[in-house]
C-alpha cells in the first residue's frame, strides 16, 4: 500500500510522526512525506535546507518532498501566520505539481497545530480521488483561545467555520485524547472520529547508563525534579518558579527545566531575582539525550495552564515519561492527571497550584527508592497496555488500510 503523509513538521525536526513514518516503511507500505523546510524550534532554516527551495530527499526508505515555507523566525505572531500560511500555499501548489503522476492508496494528515495544514492533503486527495485521514493532535479554534493568539469572538467563529468545513470534507478523523471525541464529533458532520494516543520512540525505555547532558545537578544526592519540553504560555512554568519558590529552604530538592520556548527568558530572570538555586535551566539538547537524562531524574514533571481545552489533552511528554520507568508529578487537569492516577505512576495535583506541586515534591522526596521505583515500573506497564508504539503502529496501519480499501 502507497501512503502519502502530509505534515508541516518532519524530520529533522523532531515530531511524532517521523517514527511513526518509519515504522510504516518497516510494516512494508511505501510511504512518501510531503512536508516544508525544517525550522522548528529555532525559526531558523536547518543547514542544508533552502527556505524557498522545492527539494526532494530520502530518510530511511521514506521519500520526502519539500516545498517552499517561510520560517518561523524568533518571535511574533505575524511571523507564525506567514509561516503556517506558506505552508499551506506551497504544499496546495507546488506540492501538488512535486507529486504529479504519483498514485497513492491513502493519504494521512498530521493535524498539529494549525489544523488548517491539511488543506494541502484535501487538495491532493481531492485531485488524486483518494481518502483523506487527519490525525489530529490540538483543538481548534480552543487552542488558539488558549494560547491567547486569537482573542476576538468573532475571529474565533470564523476559524470554527473552517476548521468544521476541513473536519466535513475528512474521511477520517483520528484524536490523539479521549476527551476530543465528543468535541471533534460534534463539529465533523457525519465524518468518522475514532480514539487514536499518541507514543514516543521505543528509545525513551532506555535503560540507566544511556548517554545524558552534562548537567552536573542530576549527578548530585539532590532529589531532582526534571521538566523537559516546551517551555511556552501553555506549559504554566510560572508554577514551577512558585514551587521552588517555597522549596527553596530545601537544598536537597532540587528543579530542572529541560528545553526552550517563549517563557524561557522569564524563568531564568524570575529565577534571578528570587535567588532560587534551587531552578536550573540548562536549555535544550538532541532527543537522543533526552532518555538518559530522564534516568537520571528522581521524578518528571508535567505542567499545564489550568484551560479546559489542556483538560482535555493528554501531553506526548507523558507517553515518554511513562516509557522511561520514572515516576511522574502530574500538574495539570482533566485527561493527562487521569491517565497518571490511572496508571498509577506518580501524583497529579490542580493545574497551576504552585502549594500542591511543591507538597507533592515532598511526597515523593520522602519515599523510598522501592516505593519510587513501584511508581516508575507501574507507568511502564499502562505505557505498554496502551500507548506501545509498535501496537499503535499497528493499529494506524489497519485504519489506512481500511480506507483505501473503502475507496
């Protein structure tokens, strides 16, 4: 079976779909990636890469097909807009013409964050007269909302017309949070939406010894609580400065924030200006060192704003938490706090609550290395009962073929 995939995001960037990709390829389909130039997270062209280029390249048996994209640049939602919009241009246009003669069984959308990047597969399969999927990772137009993007009603009314009209001319629609159902279903029209999770590459059950980041913290006797990921407006970093805050009589708890984002500069300088040695920063490093880092963590840490539309997601970095054995201080709500109490793999406290955080911090630093290692293996059995990646692979392969053949 031929499938092509269309996604803003591929690699080099580092997105879920690259390993799904592969694994596709390895399961015997032919898979083709239409895609952009790679520029996320930096807002700068990867070396190697042209912004208004049309390239073509292979990556482990994977074809890709890039078009033209303008990067997203350091700041500025104005930036973001001409960045997404080229995308869409682009992939509608000369991706098109890039594909032509091309026969494909099934095309399959990633639906980040815009959902209006799988207008370019409706186009194609519109041309192709084949069936369109979109695996659909935000809610729109509740993600623009609460990230603050778009604050006018009627701007929002708008982008819920159109996000209904992609959702109606959709074969398929795959939602990456059980709370989504409900939602995307109710603006689908008679559009099938079916519960398929997220996974993480097989490398994050890594075991202890893998290379890590020098970061000289996580090699002390300090109980250290490891976020890793985006640090941006949604992710609530605001409570962690607060948590460590009121632990900062504690030197034997200490924090550290893996990654980048919008409010990266603000920690460190709140850090700063509190005193809090207790908050380390060291940036962003390579996936490949990301599961070694989090062997070394005494617990992983997840935040999100207190939003209904997170309440409703489940973030991809508790998948990989829970794939690396360690325990987990849940500080969110809604789905991503069940699926941790449900699996029994750590704490889950209110959203944004910096005093609730900080004693769950202290529940766990108390704990035994037995009771924290139960914790730890407890997450790794749900993450293999029910976000396995070969298992879901294995699912998306049977939905794809089920729409082709529908055809």
């Amino acid at each position: 079976m031929r499938v092509l995939i269309v996604s803003q995001y591929f690699w080099p960037e580092s997105f879920r779909i690259n390993d799904v990709a592969k694994t596709l390829v390895e399961k015997g389909m032919a898979v083709d990636v239409l895609t952009g130039q790679p520029n996320y997270p930096e807002g700068v062209i990867f070396e190697g890469y042209r912004a208004g280029a049309c390239q073509q390249e292979s990556w482990d048996g994977l074809n890709i097909h890039r078009v033209p994209m303008a990067p997203r640049r350091k700041r500025g939602a104005l930036n973001l807009v001409f960045n997404y919009l080229s995308f869409v241009v682009s992939a509608s246009t000369l991706g098109v013409w890039m594909l032509r003669g091309k026969r494909y069984d099934v095309i399959l959308a990633y639906g980040t964050s815009p959902i209006l990047q799988a207008i370019p597969a409706l186009v194609i399969g519109w041309l192709k007269k084949r069936k369109v999927a979109i695996w659909v990772q935000d809610l729109w137009p509740e993600s623009l909302e609460a990230t603050g993007y778009v604050r006018s009603p009627r701007a929002l009314a708008m982008v819920g017309v159109a996000v209904k009209a992609i959702y109606a001319r959709t074969d398929l629609l795959l939602v990456q949070s059980q709370a989504f159902v409900p939602r995307v279903r109710e603006m689908a029209g008679g559009t099938p939406v079916v519960y398929y999770p997220n996974s993480v590459d097989p490398v994050f059950s890594a075991a202890a010894g893998s290379p890590s980041p020098p970061i000289p913290v996580l090699d002390s006797d300090a109980f250290c609580v490891v976020f890793a990921g985006n640090i941006g407006a949604g992710q609530a970093v605001e409570t962690i400065v607060d948590a460590a805050t009121l632990l900062r009589g504690r030197p034997d708890i200490q924090f550290v924030v893996v990654g980048q984002g919008s409010r990266q500069q603000w920690m460190g300088e709140e850090a700063t200006r509190r005193g809090l040695t207790n908050l380390h920063l060291p940036g962003r490093f390579s996936v490949e060192l990301m599961p070694g880092l989090m062997q070394k963590a005494s617990a992983l840490l997840v935040t999100l704003t207190d939003q209904p539309i997170f309440a409703a997601t489940i973030p991809n970095k508790i998948q990989a938490y829970m794939a690396s054995g360690r325990p987990i201080i849940a500080c969110l709500n809604g789905e991503g706090a069940r699926v941790v109490a449900e699996a029994g793999a750590g704490l889950a406290v209110p959203a944004e609550n910096a005093p609730a955080l900080a004693d769950a911090v202290l529940r766990l630093a108390v704990m035994t290395a037995g009771e924290l290692a139960e914790l730890g293996a407890s997450g790794q059995r749900y993450f293999k009962a029910h976000f396995d990646h070969d298992m879901l692979t294995e699912q998306l392969a049977g939905h794809l073929r089920t729409l082709a053949e529908s055809s």
